[in-house]
C-alpha cells in the first residue's frame, strides 16, 4: 500500500455532481460501491445549517510528549496545526485526526477565522473545539464531539500535515472527499467519488418518488414500494415517461 499520496484537489464537476447530496444517500451508495466504513461516528454539526462537500486537508495529533513541545513561539508556529491554515484554499475542508480525544480544544475562534479567510468551507474533528459563539459567526461549517476549554498543547500536539489520518473510525486520505449535512459527516474514496455521486442520485430520485406516491395513495402500505426493488423502480420509470 502507498501512504505518500500527493495532495490532489477534485476537479469542479466532481465536487458539482456531489453537490447537495444527502450524507444517508452518499453513505448507501458507498456501501454498494463496497466501503462499509465512511461515517465519521460521533463527530456532530456545530453549526447548524451548513452542508458542504470538498476534499480533506489531513492534520493529525499525537498525544502531548513534553520534551517535543516548541521551546518557544517562534517554533510552535511553525507546527503542523499553522501549517494547514497556510495550505488550506478555497473549497477545502480541514479534518482534524484528534483520536477522539475530549480534553482540549484543536479549534478556536481565530484558528476558524483564518480558515474561513483562505476560504475553506469547513472542519471537521474527531476532538474537541472551543469558542463556539466566535466560530459560528465566522460562517465556517464545523462538526466535532464537542467543547473544552483547555488548551491544545497541553494535552495533544499537532504532528503532521496531509498523512493519512482517521476522523469518527473512518480511514481518510488527503484529497478524500468529505461530505457534511446536519446528520454528520461522510468521507468519500476520491477514485469513487464519481460512481458514489451516481448511485446517490439514483437513490434520492427513487426515495422522492416513494414519498411522493405514499402522501398521494394513504391508503397504500409502504412495503407495497419500499424497500426499492424492480416493481419501485419500474413504477418511477413509467412516472417519468421512460418505460
């Protein structure tokens, strides 16, 4: 297995053909396209009301070991946390690899600032953030576990920068695909990403006609049309003139 993978940013139809796609949908037709693990379990939306899907900018923590520490400011911004706002451009989503940690904060109210300068859409942390008032007003989208308090050194130290990482148990590569809504977060293999945008569409288009057939026939069980099987798909060809 090769783990230094260059970071590649999707190309714009990509990103546009996972473009308001629900993370139920996007995370059933992962698992048809044989990925069973893709939700990032635990990681919630701190920002209600956002959705967004962009590839992930990788930062991972290690538990803090004192004698790594920085000998002084000069050095600590020159850390991998600093480096990321550096890297991160527009569309991009910074996932924060914190092993689920709960006792410091990896995200703060000017670390999201800057974010949202370089015009990232969002971050996503298996951790802890704080400042969550600051950060909601920035209009960056955040999903973590939670707040603290605490700061970050204290208890884990950034160490590294588009590696391989895991978000909520869920194995992400730099250049994934992350996917957000107020369900949470699903993370995308970038070389399926375009048969998943597929199958995910086919899935809402179905599920829309199923909810639409069930308001206009009450009288009708849902198991006569769901789960989708041949009859379902056969009825929503002929609504659609295709049969």
């Amino acid at each position: 297995m090769i783990w230094n993978v260059p970071f590649e940013r999707p190309a714009p139809e990509l990103i546009e053909a996972l473009q308001g796609l629900p993370s139920a949908a996007v995370y059933d037709a992962l698992m048809l396209c044989g990925v069973r693990r893709s939700f990032a379990t635990g990681v919630l939306p701190m920002t209600p009301g956002h959705s967004m899907v962009g590839p992930a900018v990788t930062l991972r923590y290690l538990p803090t070991r004192e004698d790594l520490l920085p000998a002084d400011e000069e050095e600590r911004v020159t850390w991998a946390d600093f480096q990321a706002l550096e890297f991160a451009r527009p569309g991009d989503v910074v996932v924060f690899d914190v092993g689920g940690f709960m006792r410091a904060a990896v995200l703060g109210d000017v670390f999201a600032t800057r974010l949202r300068a370089q015009g990232a859409l969002g971050a996503v942390i298996d951790g802890c953030i704080r400042d969550l008032k600051e950060i909601r007003e920035t209009g960056l989208g955040v999903y973590a576990r939670g707040c603290h308090a605490g700061p970050v050194t204290v208890e884990v130290m950034p160490a590294a920068l588009n590696v391989p990482a895991q978000c909520g148990g869920v194995t992400v590569m730099p250049g994934d695909l992350a996917l957000a809504d107020e369900d949470g977060v699903v993370f995308i293999p970038r070389a399926l990403a375009a048969r998943v945008a597929e199958h995910a569409r086919e899935k809402e288009m179905l599920e829309g006609f199923i909810r639409r057939q069930l308001l206009a026939h009450p009288e009708m069980p849902a198991g006569a049309i769901y789960p989708v099987r041949d009859k379902t798909r056969e009825a929503y060809r002929k609504s659609q003139g295709l049969a």
